[in-house]
C-alpha cells in the first residue's frame, strides 16, 4: 500500500514509523488511547464554550474538527509536524482556525493568551524533562483560572509493581518505536501539580486502541471495513499491527486511557 504523502512521517517505512502514524497508514482516524470517548467526556469538563483555544499536537486533527464545532471564540493549534499542521490546518481554517509549525515546549505564542489549552497522546512519548517543559508551557499560556486538558496513556494500579512498569515500557518502546513513559494516575496528578496546576476531574476508559468494538465506536463500520482492507492487503502493515496488539494484549490489565483537567489558579 503506497504511503498517504499527507500523514506525518510518511517519508519513513511502516517497520520505522512511529506505532500512531503507522495505525494512521491502516486508515484509524482516531488514535487516543481511551478513544473518542473519553476525549468527548474531557472536552466536556474543559468547557469550551466562549474560549480561547491552543491545541499541541493536534495530529490529524479529529479533536481539533470537534473542538472548532463547539462556540469557541478562536482556535491555535500547535505541532511541530508540517504535515501533520498542514494537514489540520485545512481542517480549522474554514472557521478562522490557525495552526502553526512550533514545538509544545517553546510554542512562541503570546504568555495568558488561552482558556483552554489541549493536549492528547502526546506526553507519552516523552521523558521526564520534556513532560515538564510542555506542562509548563501550557501554564503560561493560560489566563488565570485557565484550564489544561490532557488525554494520555496510564498505567494501573498506582502502586504497579516497577519491574512490571519497566518491562512494560519496553516491551511498548520496541512495538510502537516510540520510547513512550506512561504514568499512573498518581504520577499524572503530581506532574501536572508539580507545575502548578490544580486537578479538577479525572476520567479513564480501557486502552483498546486495536479491539474491534472501539473501532466500530471511533471508526464507524465503513471506517473499519477500510481499516480491515488495508491490513490485509499489507503484510508489513498487518505485521506492525499484529506486533502492537500483541503489548497491547500482554498489557491489558495494566494499561489504561486516562485524561485529566487541570486548572491554572486564579491570581
């Protein structure tokens, strides 16, 4: 199957490409670990209504199509991708949406200059220092009483064993090509307070990025009769796949999607 030019990272090979850009290629739209689900229900505590709205990483853009749905007063996304900007941008601008082509951790947007900031599946993938350079920069984007909203891989319980923890870490980082860190809940809350936000909800819905039923839930039954085609009809495809549902699967009592709403105090 010949690459989309469109998606990120379509100038590298399916046995390279990072594991979301790869379930992409397979023709998946929604591609957050709790599915569309639970960002509906974290877009809802967000509030958005009436905001300023910075999206990072808006990927292919279904959160930013749901987030320019709602009377928001304006929408920027954020992603250090060009394709992946370019791609999103096509999506908002035909309601005054920008994206630009920044990194989360410096987006060079102006300091309070957000309701809302949004950030899904992105913190993963990145270690200890980097989470808390784009936490930080979300908090300084935000205005007083600002709220950050974050759909992110967890891992369950809090008091998972760290052997089990690292072993999984590993076992993801080799299937996805990502060197993705996941947290508890526990680790998310004190990362994001760390920073000086407050928590303001929590919500969790079972990681089953690859089962068929949150597929025919995200994808709809076209999406996953396209998604079944394309697999079949590529081995390296099918091998990648078949590669991360078995983690997945491994994992399925220790992987969780979860998603936070946190709040910039008031001054």
């Amino acid at each position: 199957m010949k690459n989309d030019s469109s998606l990120p990272q379509a100038n590298r090979s399916t046995q390279a490409a990072a594991g979301h850009w790869v379930l992409a290629r397979a023709g998946k739209k929604v591609l957050r670990p709790g599915g569309l689900k639970l960002t509906q229900r974290m877009l809802e505590k967000a509030r958005l209504v009436g905001k300023d709205v910075v999206e990072f990483a808006p990927g292919l853009g279904r959160t930013a199509e749901i987030i320019v749905s709602q009377a928001i007063t304006s929408y920027r996304g954020v992603d250090q991708d060009p394709a992946a900007a370019k791609r999103v941008e096509s999506i908002v601008s035909p309601r005054a949406g920008v994206v630009i082509n920044a990194n989360a951790q410096d987006t060079g947007l102006a300091e309070s200059s957000a309701d809302i900031v949004v950030g899904e599946a992105m913190l993963t993938m990145q270690g200890e220092k980097a989470k808390t350079d784009i936490i930080s920069e979300a908090y300084r984007l935000l205005r007083p009483g600002g709220r950050y909203a974050i759909h992110e891989l967890g891992l369950v319980p809090d008091d998972i064993e760290p052997e089990v923890a690292d072993t999984l870490c590993k076992k993801l980082a080799q299937a996805i090509r990502v060197n993705a860190r996941p947290l508890t809940e526990k680790e998310w809350t004190e990362v994001l307070q760390a920073c000086g936000f407050e928590i303001e909800w929590v919500g969790k819905e079972p990681m089953a990025l690859l089962s068929l039923k949150r597929n025919f839930a995200d994808e709809g039954f076209v999406g996953v009769l396209k998604i079944l085609k394309n697999v079949i009809l590529d081995k390296e495809l099918r091998g990648r796949m078949m590669q991360m549902r078995a983690v997945f699967q491994e994992y399925n009592e220790q992987l969780t999607g979860i998603a936070i709403v946190a709040r910039k105090p008031q001054a």
